[in-house]
C-alpha cells in the first residue's frame, strides 16, 4: 500500500513532547487552540492548568477551554515555545 502525506497549503509539521503532527498555522491568531481528541489519544504525558478562556470563532459561539499548557515544539524543525489551549 502506497501512502501519500497531504500537507495542508498553510500546514507545518509540528513536534509536541514527541509526537508529530501536521497543524495549520495562523500567524495572527491571538490563540493556539489543539483538539481534545488530540491532548488525549497522543499527549497523554501533558498537564492542562487552570487557565481556562473563552474563544469565539465562526459562528460566534462562545467555547470554553479546557485549560492549557506551554511546550518547546519544534515548527518545522525550528524550536519556539508556544502555549496551547
């Protein structure tokens, strides 16, 4: 079986505490949001804090986070810090 990597147009790969991910990357969002389903199936070592905020986005409904966390991830092979909610 063949497998093909599709990479979204504005997609980065993206490494958190070892697992890599293909991410889309806004670099005007005043928010780096990541699924539950992701946090929980792949990053199970990672600890949300308390710090919950509402976020809006289309359709504007309001969304509670569940927390957050901030982690040295590399961006296309490039190590920033970035914190997740």
């Amino acid at each position: 079986m063949n497998t093909i990597e599709i990479i979204p147009k504005n997609g980065v790969k993206l490494r958190i505490s070892g697992f890599l991910l293909t991410a889309l990357l806004d670099t005007g969002s005043d928010v780096s949001a990541i699924r539950k389903d992701v946090l929980e199936q792949h990053l199970t070592n990672v600890v949300l804090d308390g710090d919950s905020i509402y976020i809006k986005g289309i359709g504007h409904n309001r969304v509670k986070t569940l927390g957050s966390f901030s982690e040295n991830v590399l961006v296309n092979d490039e190590e920033v810090k970035l914190t997740f909610h």
